[in-house]
C-alpha cells in the first residue's frame, strides 16, 4: 500500500500523552461507531458458528454449574471447551484483517472522505499473508501473557499498540510492524501504557449492561491504536 508513504501533518492528530489520545480515539469513534458495531456482530455470528461446530455453548454450560470454581475445574476437563478456546484463537487470526478494516475507516473519517462498506474489508484485499501473520505472533503472545494470571498482559499489550496501523498506512511486514510499534512504544512507555489501560477499559465498559453492552464498546480499542498512531507517526493521508 504504498500510497500511504507521504503523511498528511495539516490533519488531525492528537499530542503525544494519554489524555489528548484518548479524546482524539472517542471523537474519531462516534464517527465510526456503526462500522465498529458491524465487525463485532461479524465477530459474534462467526464465535456462534465455532460454538456449534464444537459443540460447547459460552453460556448454557456456565450456567449448569452451581459456582464458578466447580465450572472452571470440570470445564477444562471437557474436550469439547479445549477444542473452543483453542479454535478462538484462529479465528481472531482470521479477523485480524477486519480490525485493520476499522482503522482504516477511521482514516477515511479523520480525512472526512466519503466512507464505503467495502472499506471494512481492506484487510482482505492487500497485505493479506503479512496481516494474518502479525495476527498470528501477536495471538500467541497475548494468549501466553493472560495464561500467566492475566497481570503480565496490561504490560505487553502496549507494545503492540501501533502494530495494526503500520501495516496498513506502511505497507509494512509483520515482524517489522512488530520491530516499529515496540521500539516507539518502549521510548515512551508510559504514555503507551496509560493510552492501553484506560482505552481498554472503555472498551470494555460494556459488560455493566449485562455484557451485551460490549458489543458497543470493544471496537473502541482500534480507534485508539490509529489515534496513538496519528500522534506518534502522524495522520496517514487518504488517496
């Protein structure tokens, strides 16, 4: 894609520090709310879909339990739930491209271009292999920094913050996606680190409505990823 090169710095991007980020990402999203409610019923229907071909349900099983503790020991020990979790994480990697495809309809807003539907699916059409890859390292890292009690993943997700915006707006591989968003995000970690705590618990405010709200709030985490990106790389010009 390497049409996006050259950087529009007459654009809107916000100052480097979590407050000006965080503003920027929730003006950028009331833009593009609707777009970000369609990848999660995307997400929603295709997670349905894995439930019955696994044959285990998120939801009636938890609920045949008494406690937690008593779903959570007898659970694990259904191959049915491993075969389920496993298989969430392909099919994050599948919609890897689909989160791009939000980030990039956030561009087009923030450019305030004309936005069409099959801009959500821009992933799918260029830089595919590398995007699927990145999604890939990426999946396998978080998962492996939630296993360890879930405390060292509020550490490493900040260091993945521009990886998705530069492979998008560079054209870039996966491994130096990787290699940009972890020598920028290092330089100035605190920033990244109060930019990704407190964009995640926006994203994840949803559950207060019975969880359903989640399907509202949890896109709002890639609009952050452009609008740290906007801040420390600056605004991507549209063509």
């Amino acid at each position: 894609m390497s049409q996006f090169d050259e950087f529009d710095q007459q654009g809107k991007a916000p100052a480097r520090n979590t407050g000006a980020i965080i503003s920027h990402a929730f003006e950028m999203y009331k833009g593009v709310f609707l777009y970000g409610l369609v990848v999660m019923i995307i997400y929603f229907v295709a997670d349905f879909i894995l439930q019955l071909i696994t044959g285990f349900s998120l939801w009636t099983d938890f609920d045949s339990f008494n406690d937690f503790d008593d779903a959570e020991s007898r659970l694990w020990r259904n191959s049915e739930v491993k075969f389920y979790y496993s298989s969430t994480g392909l099919l994050n990697i599948a919609l890897t491209p689909l989160y791009l495809g939000l980030i990039y309809v956030t561009n087009k807003f923030n450019n305030k271009q004309q936005i069409d539907f099959n801009d959500l699916f821009i992933g799918y059409r260029q830089n595919l292999g590398q995007t699927m890859l990145y999604g890939l390292i990426t999946t396998i890292i978080l998962y492996i920094s939630l296993a360890m009690c879930g405390f060292p993943f509020l550490f490493v997700f900040p260091l993945f913050l521009l990886g998705l915006p530069s492979l998008l707006f560079e054209n870039l591989s996966a491994t130096e996606a990787l290699g940009k968003t972890f020598n920028i995000a290092k330089e100035d970690y605190g920033v990244f680190l109060g930019v990704s705590l407190l964009g995640g618990l926006l994203s994840i405010a949803g559950f207060i409505l019975c969880c359903i709200g989640i399907v509202f709030t949890i896109p709002f985490i890639y609009v952050v990823m452009y609008s740290a990106y906007c801040a420390y790389c600056g605004k991507p010009r549209q063509i």
